[in-house]
C-alpha cells in the first residue's frame, strides 16, 4: 500500500466523519449568541486594555490556547483519530474535521512551504467576525480572530506538535482573504518513565 | 426632491444624519439640495416632530393622522399580537411650510425620521409604499450596525460602509 | 466476566487514576488512588510501555500497531491510548474480549466530561518538571468522575 495512492481515500473519509459528527453528535448553539459572546469578550477587552491592541492579541491568544488545550481532548474524544504521521495529513484533520465539528466551516488549504512543513488555511467564511466591522485605531493592529492562533497552537501541542500559529490577514483588515498560518518547529518527543532511557 | 434622514437614539441624541438629493451625479441635472438656510435649519424641524413621535408611539391608530390608513388596524403601536414590523411605520407625522416628516420607529425605541423637500413649492407626495420600504432596509442596517461587538448603542454611527447603503437605499426607494 | 482495576495514566507517565474492586459481587467494594504509588502501577505502565515501543516499531506502516489487549494466564489488560497520550486501562478476567469500546466510552463520556470540560481544574496535573516522568503524585479526586465511572462499570463488575 503506497502512501501516495492512500492519501485521497483518506482525506475523503476525514471529510465523512467531519461531516458525520457535526451533523449527529455536535450540540449547536446559535449562531448570533456565538458570534455576539465573542465580540463582546474582544471589546471588553479593548476596553480593559486601554486599546493597547497588541495586548488585546497576546490575551485572545492566550485565552485561545486555554481552550486548545482541552478541546483537543473533545475532538479526540468525538473522532479517535490517531496521531498524523505529516503535517499534510494533520492539515487535512484540521480542516475537514477540526474546524468542521467546532465551527462548520472548511478552511482551504494552501500555500505549503517547501519542506512541507508550514501551511496556510483560507478562511472563506468565519462565524467569529459575522457583522464585525473594526474601529479605524484597531484596523492596522488588532488581529479580531486571534483566538483561533491560539485554539490551533494549544491543540497542536498537546499531540506533541509544536507549533507557531498566527494570522497574515484578515478580511476585516481590509485584505483580499483570512489567511492563518501554521509552522511546524519540532515534533515533541513523548516522555518516557525515569530509568528507561 | 431632497431628503433629510436622521436616526435619533433614546434620549434624543442624533445618531446618524444623511442629506440625499436626486440622482447625483447625472449630467444635466442640477444638484437639488436643500437650500442653505433650510439645510441649517432641518435638524430643529425634525426635533420639533419627536414630540408628535412620542404621543404618537401609544396611540391606538396612528395612522389616522396622516390620512392615508395603509393597512395598520387598531391595537396599540406597539401590541404584542401583532408581530410584523409594518407598524413601525408612522407615515406622515408632521409638517413645516409645505415640507412633510415621515417617521419610523423601532421596536426598541430608536426613532427614524425623514423631511421631505419639494421643489416647485408644491405639495409634498409622499409615496408611502416606497417609503416605508426604505425605512425597512434601513432598519435592517441598522440592526446590523448593532451587532457590530465595537459600536455601542446611542453612539454615533460613522461607519463608511453603513452611510453608502443608506444612500443606495435613497436612491433605490426616494430618488427613483 | 469481572473487572479487577482501572487505571488511567496521562502523557508524563504518571497514574492519575487507579480503582480497584475487590470482591466480584460487589461494585461499592475495593479502593480508589490507593495504589498509583506503588510497584503495581510503575509495572502495569512498565510492561504497557515496552510492549506498546515493540509494537509501534514492528510496524511502520500507518495506522499505527496499537496494543489493545494483553492477556496471561489469568488476566486480560485492555488498553486504549488517545493521540493525547492518555492510557485507559482495564484489567479483567481471561473471559472478556474486547473493552476497547468500554474505555473509548470512559474516555468520550466521562473523563472528557468530568475532568476535561472542568475549566476550574487544571488540564495538567503535572505542575512542573520534578512531577514529570513518571514522578508524579497528583491524582484525580473529583467525586463527580468517580461516581459516574463506578455507575457505569457496576453491572459489568456484578456479572
């Protein structure tokens, strides 16, 4: 069994079960609830942080990598998918699953790098920024989304992916598309019980 | 014929105003604003009417006043039983030296007014079917403008984005 | 069909978990964290460890060679290892085949619920690096898990 012929069957059958788990096994929340919680977390923030918008990030991110952390246990828990031998195979469980089952949506992925070890995904709809227009001292600087970063970086860690995440642009920056980036810096090796090694 | 749009918020501060002529833009056609010292003098007149908006807001049929009774039955404006938003819609409330204010009204107190200009100093035809239609997409802006995490209700509206639909809407429904 | 013990080891190797039920007739009986101290559980993780790095290297090709059960002469040990690093482990008489779909329910139903989506409690109860590597001696206490766990393993201990 070759990898390359392996790898479409797979990426369909991750595509079933995202879909499958979203529509019989994912309670939803409505949409307008959703969204306007977190505008509400973001601008109060705003507020807190007296506008320091780079604060407002490092916070989003932060708050976002608190969740990460335990959504992946949920997801894991909902999908029993094991670990991705490739950051290809990840970025397709990310798209067609993670965000699938969390947000319905499936991010585009492109933009890989050379040793196919970063990767992009093109947000076309994003359910966090519906009626989102951001105040002109926040457009240049606030990255509305961040918690996403920090969702992806803390999940990511926790199957011993260590991983930087961050945002090139975003729609509500005026820019063309949302794009959010994800490198792989190493592997992390599991731990092993005292007096084994 | 000009318009003077303002959406004024609870405690009568104005949130967002608009001045739409007709058809700007459009090769030989004057541009038919207000005259200047009608235009200073538009946001008294359409104060002056918030008054006649608020009595009018718990009258049993408020469409009495203006003569033409579009559809609107009894019950108070605001009844629970009735569900659609066509009661939002005041129709003429008042009027200044031949210059006719509509009104809308939201269900949450937000109070949309409009003076209509006229240009041969003739009586002022207000199309009430168009009207209320332009006021109902506003509204839809507007609540959209609401949900918006970074705009706090009573504030200012200066979004760009929000002051370009409301003039297409003048365009589609007003200035035809 | 019984169930001797549950344990539940994270991805510092250490037990955080363990309940084990001594009489067969009766699901209230036996001890909870009274065990993840000692010799038992370092050899149950010993033994899982060494025979999981065997099985993940017989086979490169993915998916990966995941031990799901072990069983001896008298013992069956069923595990199940999340991508997170989580082990479930089950030991049970020689008779039952397969508790894969047990522990899976156990990991999905109750630990996510109880000890995951539990905000106020930390996510990892390895708090610095001197509780890494199997050093550990926190554990799990929170009543609402444990109560739900030993009501879903009850009529599987009474039979």
């Amino acid at each position: 069994m070759s990898n390359s012929s392996s790898m479409p069957a797979q990426a369909k059958s991750l595509k079933h079960a995202g879909e499958d788990i979203w529509k019989n096994r994912t309670e939803k929340v409505n949409a307008e609830l959703f969204t306007l919680t977190y505008g509400a977390i973001v601008s109060q923030l705003c507020t807190d942080y007296e506008r320091n918008f780079q604060k407002v990030n490092e916070q989003l991110y932060s708050m976002g990598y608190n969740i990460g952390v335990r959504l992946i246990e949920d997801f894991l828990a909902r999908t029993a998918l094991p670990r991705c031998e490739n950051m290809v195979s990840t970025s397709e469980v990310v798209s067609k699953c993670a965000f699938k089952i969390f947000l319905n949506i499936t991010p585009q992925i492109t933009n890989w790098s050379h040793e196919k070890d970063a990767f992009s995904l093109i947000l076309v709809e994003n359910p966090l920024s519906d009626f989102v227009e951001l105040p002109m001292d926040a457009m240049k600087q606030l990255w509305y989304s961040n918690i996403l970063c920090g969702v992806l970086r803390g999940a990511l860690e926790m199957v011993q992916l260590d991983c930087d995440v961050w945002f090139i642009s975003d729609v509500l920056r005026g820019d063309p598309q949302t794009e959010l980036r994800i490198k792989l810096n190493k592997v992390l090796k599991d731990e092993i019980p005292i007096g084994e090694d | 014929m000009p318009q003077y749009f303002a959406i004024i918020g609870k405690r009568d501060n104005p949130v967002y105003e608009a001045e739409f002529t007709a058809q700007q833009g459009q090769q030989g056609q004057v541009q038919q604003g207000f005259p200047q010292n009608l235009k200073e003098l538009n946001p008294f007149i359409l104060h002056a009417s918030l008054d006649i908006i608020e009595d009018l807001q718990w009258k049993t049929n408020p469409n009495t006043q203006s003569g033409s009774n579009s559809g609107g039955g009894g019950g108070f404006l605001r009844s629970r039983n009735v569900a659609n938003v066509d009661n939002c819609y005041l129709c003429k409330v008042d009027h200044f030296y031949g210059l006719a204010v509509t009104a809308y009204l939201t269900y949450g107190g937000m109070k949309f007014v409009m003076i209509h200009g006229n240009m041969n100093n003739g009586d002022v035809q207000i199309d009430d079917n168009s009207v209320r239609a332009f006021y109902q997409e506003v509204h839809e802006l507007y609540i959209k403008t609401l949900m918006n995490p970074f705009y706090k209700i009573n504030d200012p509206i200066t979004s760009p984005a929000f002051d370009s639909r409301v003039r297409a809407l003048a365009r589609k429904y007003l200035n035809k | 069909m019984a169930i001797y013990s549950f344990w539940i080891f994270d991805k510092h190797c250490n037990c955080l978990f363990n309940r084990e039920w001594t009489l067969a007739a009766n699901s209230s009986s036996g001890t909870v964290n009274s065990k993840q101290n000692e010799e038992t559980a370092k050899l149950l993780y010993g033994m899982i460890f060494s025979l999981r790095s065997i099985t993940l290297k017989l086979s490169q090709s993915p998916p990966a060679n995941e031990i799901r059960s072990i069983s001896t002469g008298k013992y069956r040990v069923h595990t199940h290892c999340t991508a997170s690093g989580m082990w479930f482990i089950l030991t049970t008489d020689f008779k039952q085949q397969s508790y894969g779909q047990v522990l899976q329910y156990i990991y999905s139903h109750i630990y996510v619920k109880y000890i995951t989506h539990n905000l106020l409690a930390p996510f990892d109860l390895a708090e610095n690096p001197s509780e890494t590597r199997g050093q550990g001696t926190r554990k799990i206490n929170n009543r609402h898990f444990i109560a739900a766990l030993e009501s879903f393993l009850a009529p599987m201990i009474m039979q």
